[in-house]
C-alpha cells in the first residue's frame, strides 16, 4: 500500500490522532501520498459523533500547516467523508472551497428524502430498505460530487443473505459507478469488525466478496482504504491481509490522486 484517501482525525470524537500523528505514519511505510477525510460535520441533523461545525477550520488548518512541512516527502490532501443529502447542495458547498475531494460515506437511508427521518445504513433489514440504499447511493453519483464511494456494501451488514434483491442492488450501485465514473472502495476497516453469520458463513461484514464478484464482471474502478480511526491502523497486520485479498480482484484498480 503506498496511498491511503480514507483517513480520520481526532476532531470527529471517536477516532484518535492528528494530522502529524497520521503523516508520520504514513512516511514511516513509505507512503508516497494521504488523504483525509474525516466525518464531515452535520450539527444541524446530529448523525451521531461528527467533528462539530465550528471544528471544521481546525481541521483544515491542522492539514493545511502539517502537510508544508512533509511536503517534499509526501503530498497530502484534504478531503471529507459525507453523506448524501437531498439538497442543492449547499451542504456540500460550505466545505468545498477548502477541500480537495468528497467521499460518500452514506451511514443512513431516509424515509421521503428527509435526514430528519433517517434508518442506519448498519440496520437494514427489509428489501425495499435495500432497494432504498441503493437508490440514494446512485443519487448521490448522478450530483458528480464524490470521486469515492465508501464500503458501498454496507446494506449488507443487516441485510445478511446474498439474494436475489441484495445482488440487484450490487448491480445497480456498479452500474452508476460506472455511468458516473465514480471510484468503490475496499474499505479494510470491515476486516476489523466483528464476523457476522449469513448464507456464506460467518464472515467479516466488509469487505463482502459476493458484492466484489459483482463489481469484477462491471470491471468498476477501485480502491483499496484502511478507514483508519488511530494512526496505527493505516497499514496494520488487518490491512497487509486486506491488501492481499485485495490484489486477487480483477477490478480497474486506482492508487493515486491525479487517477481520480
Ligand atoms: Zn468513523
Ligand atoms: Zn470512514
């Protein structure tokens, strides 16, 4: 692994370490570029532990003026973990101007577009919560304003059994990524979850290897993240194993920024 573009921060209250801690670590594995993309704030709607709204200048500052001192070592970028709403986008538009890149990370569904009335991505048990997840998802691709969809598998988590319905929504979320150009990540941070029993065994909740096989006859492009929380989980013993399960799969693989 020489890159790494989902990358948290201590601000967003449950990951640990700062700009420096993650830098460092990054050049301590000879990484050659990093992105961070914390939890975009959200204090209007409250999806749980977010960075605050006012916190969002230190975050950017704290990458801004970390980034010029390893700068001839490694590039550095900003960018923000965010979910998809049904606005114009000005949710999106107050962080923009400061960042080089959005990552959907679509925690939540919502009942009649409403954030307000909003289901965990986490807990989706029904098909047409699923058939839900999947459209939002493709909605937020259509908008062109993320270059990563996060664990796009993630309906999958409550949703245990492989069914007809679970690979019509694998299909449809390859197919936008595709249309729209849009990356899907391999998101190591599943490996570090819990094993969960489904009609495949008891496995990790992501990455899902059904889904995968999905995404390698669409040929999607990819990308493989650690979605570290501390410092040590950027290339970790998890990741060395992911990367490895990763470098089987046949899919148009990026690893670098200007790949975008
Ligand atoms: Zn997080
Ligand atoms: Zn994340």
């Amino acid at each position: 692994m020489k890159t790494n573009f989902h990358t948290h921060h201590e601000l967003c209250r449950h990951a640990g370490g700062n700009a420096e801690d993650y830098i460092k670590e990054a050049v301590k594995h000879g990484f050659t570029e990093i992105g961070f993309s914390d939890h975009a704030p959200n204090d209007t709607y409250d999806f749980g532990y977010r960075m605050r709204d006012e916190d969002f200048l230190q975050y950017v500052n704290d990458i801004n003026t970390t980034k010029r001192r390893y700068s001839d070592i490694l590039t550095t970028y900003i960018g923000l973990e965010i979910e998809h709403l049904y606005d114009n986008g000005e949710y999106h538009n107050q962080f923009k101007d400061h960042l080089d890149y959005f990552i959907l990370g679509q925690h939540f569904i919502f009942v009649d577009k409403d954030p307000k009335k909003r289901i965990s991505s986490f807990g989706l048990t029904s098909k047409e919560e699923i058939i839900e997840y999947g459209n939002i998802l493709c909605d937020a691709m259509k908008t062109k304003r993320y270059k990563i969809v996060a664990h796009p598998e993630l309906y999958l988590y409550g949703y245990l059994d492989f069914d007809a319905t679970a690979e019509q929504v694998a299909r449809q979320i390859c197919e936008c990524a595709n249309r729209t150009n849009t990356i899907l990540e391999y998101n190591g941070n599943g490996y570090r979850r819990d094993k969960i029993q489904t009609n495949e065994g008891m496995i990790h909740p992501y990455p899902r290897q059904s889904f995968w096989n999905i995404a390698e006859e669409y040929n999607v492009r990819s990308i493989l993240s650690s979605d570290c929380h501390s410092p040590k989980q950027l290339y970790d013993d998890t990741m060395k194993e992911v990367e490895e399960i990763y470098s089987k799969l046949s899919t148009r693989k990026v690893t670098y920024f200007e790949q975008f």
